[in-house]
C-alpha cells in the first residue's frame, strides 16, 4: 500500500501523495509514522493529516512540517531630523500664502543637532526542520555608520551629531549609513542656456531640471529634483537625482580611479612625505650633503631611508601605473610620475630619469598636492541615488541605487554595490562588491550584462533568458525565467546559483 504513496521530503515540509484510491484501514496511522520515520522524518507530524492520508482519497496530504526559525533584525538607525526633502505645501494652512519656488528644499541643520541614533541587531532564533536538525536564522549585522564633513558619530553611545551647521546629505544602502553636512549652494529654476553651467566649491541644489547641453559640477554634493537631459553631472561627493536621467551622464567621487588607486595615492603622499622629512635632516650634514647631489648616489640614499616605506611605495607606483594619465592633466606631473618610477623601481631600459633632489623635491609636492586633490574621503561620500535611467551612464566609487522604475540601456559602474528597485533592461552593471536587482532583462530576451567582483553576489528577484552574470572569470548566462536567485563564485571557480527565500 506504501508504494502507492510519492514522498516528498524538504526540510520544511513532508508532502504524501496517493495516486491511487485504496480501502479505509488499509493503512493505518502508525504504518505512516513508520514510513516517517524510516526516511529520516522524526518530528513535526501532523497526525490530523495523517489521518486524512489513511481514509485512502487520492491527493496530496502535508503529514509533518518543520519550524521555520525566527529571523532576526539587522542594525539600524533611528533619524531624529527630517532626511528627506521637505513639501511647505505639504504642510501648509488652507489659509497660508505659499512661495511655490520654493516648494521642495532640503533639510539644513544647525551645529551641535543630535541627528540620529543607532539601534543594535536582534539575533534570530533557530527553526527545526523535519528530520530534527536546527535550521539556524539568517545572520543579523550591526549598521555601519560613515560619518563624513561636518558629522560626528559617537560609536559607544550610537549617536550622530551635526558639527557645523548646512546641509544634511543621507545616503543608506543594506547596511551602510553615510552622513555628511556642507555648504549649499540653491539653484531655483532649470539648469539651461540662460543660467550657465554651474560649478561650485561646496554642494549644489537645483530646484528645477537640468537641460541638455549643460554641466552641474560640485566638490561636495549634488542634488537635483527634477530631471536631466543630455547633460553631465559631477560630484566629488554623493549625487543624488530625484527625477530620470536621459542620455546623460552621473559622476560621484572621480572617474577613471578604483579605490584601490585612491588608496595607493593616499599611501605613496604619506611615504614621501616622511621621506622627505629624513633627507632634509641629512641636507644639514656635511658628510651626507655632497652624495646627495648625485642621482645615482641620492637613489641609494632614497632606498636605505624608505627602508620598510620603499615596498610600500614601489607597490603604490604600480597601482597608480594605469590610472596616472587619468589624475595629471600636466606634463609635468606625468614626467613626475616617470621619475619616482626609476628612483624607487629602476629604469628598465625606458625614458624614466633618475630625479636630482630639487626634482624630487618637486616630485613630492606635486604627489601632496594630487593626493589633496582626490582625497581618500572621495571613498566614503561617493554614490548615486537616481529616480529612472536611460541610456545613461552612471560612475560611482561607492553605491549606486536605482528607484522603481528601474534603468533602460544604460552602463552602470559602481566600486560599491548596485541597487535596482525597478527593472533593469539592457545595458550593463559592474558593481564590485555585488549587486540586488528586483528584475534584470525582459521576458523578449534583452541582454543585459553584469559583472562583480569574485568575492560578491548577484541577487535577482527575477531573472529572464539573455541575463549575463561575470564573477571573476566565470559567466552564467540564463536560458529560462528564474526567480529569487542568488548567483556567486563557488570554491570550483564556476559560478553557484541557489534560490533564495522570497
């Protein structure tokens, strides 16, 4: 009578299904429990079920079940002031005039504002599943708080406070938080032929559109709330577009260098600078000033001095070697980078010179001066938040988030993660450090490309034919429409796909 049933065993559920019609007592409960037992299933049975299952009608009977675990609560922030822009309509009197210019604003903050509070995780409790084994919950996180120009986070007592009084600029991802403050620069009306281009110090609001043809450029941040044709957008800090983005381009943080670059920047100034400190000290010797005044005999003197700085600094060099050309807009600065190359590496048979040390000394300066330029901060501000994209191009060296109506043929880069809440047709991601999409691709088969790096994910609520996913130098491409994926790089080198819990 067994043989008539098909077992369906997961770890949450035990699934009997009769095909066949048998008499009332030919199979009695303790017969299932047995069978239950034989294949491994020791609790969670459901013994109304059971019964059901001996009255022998043919069907599908759920006779035990597991408990699924209790899932636990991620870090999070509390905001004590207003995060989003304010609507004076909105909270306006049926009564009260109203300045429809300045119908959207920003939330500015005054110094010493406590702006928000951190709450700890919760941890989960573990489930159990049919065979008896624990199903343990998902691993909660703490948030991660970034606190940028003009913020101070107090991590003991999980606070944030404004240090100065401007701005408030918020971006949140997963599990990151990042706050900044800054001097505001308000454009009221569109970006166009009529204002000009606007370049700015600090960060800049447009309370209007940017139209074609133009440039929004600012060393902070950039926010916009209408939208952007044809036009470029720069900022040194977070850029966040309310609207949609057309056949324009988004920069945060510098295009053309990976962290990895700034980094190695922000480590070759601190190297040389101390360098320099020491050969300034030999300069007032009368035995060390002579050899200093040879290249070949300074470079000796260079290496002995670097000491454990020298592998530091040589390792530098070679990060910055692809991207140099991209920071130094000067000849001058690239014959810089030619001559530190030779002191610290050698020649290797090509152009580079041994510098003297008044071109060292230059060398120096000019490596201060690039590193003041592009700040290792430019990590830790950068990212786009942007309502809509098409055919765009969007560069970030943090996080880029897409709101819910998604990207269209558009290239996105981001050396953070890419978050798209919307559909993600054609065009390309790279998101080094992985990417949640809520759809990629279309059921009519568009190619949509998207690359991460080897240690990331690629999460996808669904996922239809021609979608692309690169990890390190593996590629899946999907055949058919699959849901709640999860796509990584197992231990093989071949790319892992698992289904996620919806």
């Amino acid at each position: 009578m067994k043989d008539q049933i098909v077992w369906q065993i997961r770890p949450l559920e035990v699934r009997a299904v009769l095909k066949q019609a048998f008499l009332p007592d030919a199979l009695t409960p303790a017969d299932v429990v047995d069978e239950l037992s034989a294949r491994g299933v020791l609790s969670g049975y459901d013994y109304a079920e059971i019964a059901r299952l001996c009255g022998g009608t043919p069907g599908s009977y759920v006779v035990a079940r597991g408990t699924p675990p209790e899932e636990g609560k991620d870090g999070w922030i509390e905001w004590l002031v207003p995060t989003e822009p304010l609507d004076p309509l909105a909270e306006a009197g049926e009564e009260e005039a109203v300045d429809y210019r300045e119908r959207r604003r920003l939330p500015s903050v005054q110094a010493g504002t406590l702006l928000a509070r951190t709450h700890p995780p919760e941890p989960g409790r573990p489930g159990v599943d049919v065979r008896g084994a624990p199903i343990l919950p998902r691993a909660v996180h703490p948030v991660e708080v970034i606190a940028g120009e003009g913020v101070v986070y107090d991590a003991e007592r999980g606070t944030l406070s404004a240090e100065r009084s401007g701005m408030l600029f918020v971006q949140q991802s997963r599990r990151k938080v990042r706050a900044a403050i800054g001097p505001l620069h308000t454009h009221r009306g569109d970006v166009s032929l009529s204002s000009g281009n606007i370049r700015f110090a600090g960060s800049v609001e447009v309370i209007g559109n940017v139209e074609e043809g133009m440039v929004v450029e600012a060393k902070e941040n950039v926010h916009i709330r209408g939208q952007v044709t044809r036009a470029r957008i720069v900022a040194g800090g977070y850029l966040s577009l309310v609207g949609e983005a057309f056949f324009s381009e988004l920069v945060s943080g510098v295009e053309g260098l990976s962290p990895e670059a700034l980094t190695a920047l922000g480590r070759l100034d601190e190297v040389l600078i101390r360098l320099a400190r020491r050969l300034h000290q030999l300069q007032n010797t009368m035995q060390a000033a002579p050899h200093l005044a040879d290249p070949e005999q300074l470079r000796a003197i260079v290496l002995r001095l670097l000491d454990a700085d020298g592998a530091e600094a040589q390792a530098a060099l070679k990060v910055l070697r692809p991207v140099w050309s991209n920071i130094t807009a000067l000849d001058g600065d690239r014959e810089v980078f030619y001559r530190l190359w030779a002191l610290l590496l050698g020649n290797g048979g090509g152009r580079k010179r041994l510098p003297d040390l008044p071109a060292l000394t230059d060398a120096v300066r000019r490596v201060h001066d690039l590193a003041q330029a592009y700040p290792a901060t430019l990590l830790t501000n950068s990212g786009i938040s942007v309502g809509y994209a098409q055919a765009s191009r969007l560069v970030a060296l943090g996080d880029v988030v897409i709101g819910d109506k998604g990207a269209f043929q558009s290239a996105i880069e981001a050396h953070g993660q890419v978050i798209v809440r919307g559909p993600l047709r054609g065009g390309r991601v790279f998101a080094a450090q992985g990417a949640f999409l809520r759809e990629a691709g279309s059921s009519a088969g568009v190619m949509t490309a998207i690359v991460v790096g080897r240690a990331a994910e690629v999460n996808i609520d669904t996922a239809h034919p021609d979608v692309e996913v690169t990890i390190g130098a593996a590629v899946y491409r999907f055949r058919e429409t699959r849901h709640f994926v999860r796509l990584k790089l197992g231990e093989d080198g071949h790319i892992e796909l698992t289904v996620r819990e919806r």
